[in-house]
C-alpha cells in the first residue's frame, strides 16, 4: 500500500513541480496579496483632498485653516470663491471636503459666535466618516485654544457640517455602486480569460491558426458576444441595486451604458491578457482571482485610492474599477453628468486602447 501511496505522491510531485504557473500563483501570489491588504486597509484615512472658499482672509481664518493642514488629515487641493464653486469640485470628484468660512469670520470669533460650513462628500463610506470626524475633532480643538487664549468659557466657534448626496450615510448606498464596478470587472475578466485557456485545452486554438484571420480580428471577434453579455450582466446589476435594494440613480442612464460599455471592454482586453500568459484554465482563474481581489483594494471600493503608497496608487491605474467607481457613485448618487466624468472617461478609453493592443501583441505572440 505504502509503494502504491509514495509513487502516486512522486507522481504529483513531478507534476507540481513542472507546473511553475501554478507555483508562482500560490507561493509569490500570497505574498503580494498580503503586502497589498496591510498596505490598502486604512481605517482612519489621512490627506484627505479639501477645498476652500475663504471669504474673510482675515488671520483668524487662516489660523484656523493651518489647523486642518497641520493635522496632517486634510490637503487643500484647490481654493474658490463661493460655496457652489465647493459644491461644484466635491461633484467632480476634485476634494471630499469643503470648507465656506464667511466674510465676518473674523469679527464673530471676537464676539464668540463664529460659524463655518463643512460640506463632506457622502457618497464614499470610510472617507465621508473619517471627513466627518476628523473636521469635528480640529474645529474643537481651534475652538479650546481660542478659549484658552481669551481665558473665558463657551465655544467660540461652531462648525455648521452637512452631509452630501448620503446624508443618513446608508451602507448600501456606499457599497453597491462599488460592488456593481468589481463584479463588472470581475465577470468581464472571466469571460476571455477562461475561454481562450479552454481552446487551448481543448486543441480548438490549432483550428483557428489555420484560417486567414488575423490576431486582431479575433481579439475583437473574441470580445464582441462577450461584451454584449456583459453589458446586459450590468444593466441587470443596476437594475437590482436600485429596485431592490434601494439605491438611487439621480443621473443619466445613457451615460451610464456609454461608461458600463467602456469598462467591460477593459476587463475583456485585460481577461485575453491574462489568457495569453496562462496554459491552462485552473492558472486563468488563479491568476484572474489574483488582479480581481488586488482591484479590490487598489480600485477604491472602500478606501480611496489616494490614501495608498505612492507606488500602490500608480498600480491602481491599471485597474478600470478605478475609474468606474466614481463613474457609478457620480452618476447614483450625485446626478453629475459627462463635465464632471470626463477625467474618467478619457482614462477609461485610453486604458481601454492600451489593453487592447497589448492584448492583440501578446496574443501574436502566442500564435507565432
């Protein structure tokens, strides 16, 4: 029994060994996940963008803004005039604070009654919370010091914050605009990615080397039932969220099939590169499970993707939920339109003609 039991172990051993995909996967794949996990989860995130409309430009004002800088939560990112220029750069995803101090700011902290208004971007779960927090926790602390300073009782500063586009700051509300990106993304990458490591499998792919085709052409002929089975998976998805589970949808649905075609085609393109550096299906989807859950955490489901490593941020780029995500919380949640998603949009198209010549190259490659 013993003989049979240690040749079959050899055996699998052997076949282990030879298959090095699969090794580099489990071995080398954990590792990075790890490091990305520890790197990516902020419970209390820092730097968060902030815009201004300073209408006193008094040194009171001033003081109190070198509160918020010096705490190291918050970066001014941009300075207007009025508080629908604020309104207008947390729409366009330009800061996820803003901040209007009134003309008389200075005049109503020498008479003890001095308001400013905090407007936090509500449609992003950790960093609305972490806004919130945070812009409390130094409006307090500028207030005691101008107390201790006057040596009298009573805050003489109290912050007017209001919530956007969430106000009840509904989970759902967070999570589902983000999940409808990964799992888009996700299912996308699937599609190629295990249908071409089938052919191969298979021997179908000797079939197609003998045709006229070129590999371009069956690129694109490899993408187009897929996308159109994509893009019905994400007006499904869309569907739910908002009949069933609640979310609203404020903006344009045009707009949202135009970006949803956008980002499937991404994950498509980036589904036949995984395909074209794999043998076989089980390395497809390990090595497509491996960029699914580093999206995860690098695209901005939960944590904002400016709060990672610099290195780890310039990775997230290659992700389309990157820019999808705030393609779908933009639309959602906020009702904004193509001006304030252009960004996004130019990106997704540039990633997407980037994935699919790299895609066809490789893919050439193979064939060659």
């Amino acid at each position: 029994m013993w003989r049979r039991i240690l040749a079959i172990t050899q055996k699998e051993t052997i076949q282990l060994a030879r298959d090095r995909a699969t090794l580099i996967a489990l071995m080398v794949g954990t590792s990075v996940e790890l490091i990305l996990f520890a790197a990516a989860i902020h419970t209390d995130i820092k730097h968060i963008p902030m815009v201004v409309a300073d209408q006193s430009l008094s040194a009171e004002s001033r003081s109190y803004l070198r509160a918020f800088v010096q705490s190291d939560s918050f970066d001014i990112v941009s300075t207007v005039s009025n508080q629908s220029q604020v309104v207008q750069a947390i729409d366009g995803g330009q800061a996820s604070l803003g901040m209007v101090i009134p003309p008389d700011f200075a005049q109503r902290v020498a008479q003890r009654n001095a308001t400013v208004m905090l407007l936090v971007d509500g449609s992003s779960s950790f960093t609305s919370q972490s806004s919130y927090n945070a812009a409390n926790a130094i409006s307090q602390q500028y207030a005691v010091s101008l107390v201790s300073v006057a040596g009298q009782t009573g805050s003489p500063l109290n912050p007017h914050i209001q919530i956007l586009y969430n106000p009840d700051l509904k989970d759902l509300w967070f999570i589902t605009p983000a999940f409808l990106a990964m799992l888009l993304q996700a299912i996308a990458q699937n599609m190629t990615a295990l249908s071409i490591a089938r052919e191969r499998e298979i021997g179908t792919i000797e079939a197609i080397l003998v045709t006229p085709i070129r590999p371009f052409e069956l690129v694109i002929a490899k993408m187009i039932p897929n996308l159109v089975l994509a893009f019905t998976n994400a007006v499904t998805l869309l569907i739910v969220g908002v009949v069933i589970l609640g979310v609203p949808f404020r903006g344009s649905l045009l707009l949202f099939c135009v970006l949803s075609l956008l980002t499937v085609g991404c994950g498509l393109a980036m589904g036949l590169m995984i395909s074209s550096a794999v043998q076989t299906q089980n390395q497809a989807q390990q090595l497509t499970a491996l960029v699914n859950i580093s999206g995860m955490f690098l695209g901005g489901i939960m944590f904002p993707a400016y709060a990672l490593p610099l290195v780890l941020h310039v990775i997230s780029f290659i992700f389309p939920m990157t820019y999808f995500i705030p393609i779908v919380r933009g639309i959602a949640l906020k009702g904004i339109g193509i001006n304030e998603l252009w960004g996004q949009a130019l990106a997704l198209v540039i990633l997407f003609s980037t994935l699919l010549l790299v895609a066809t190259r490789l893919f050439r490659q193979r064939l060659d």
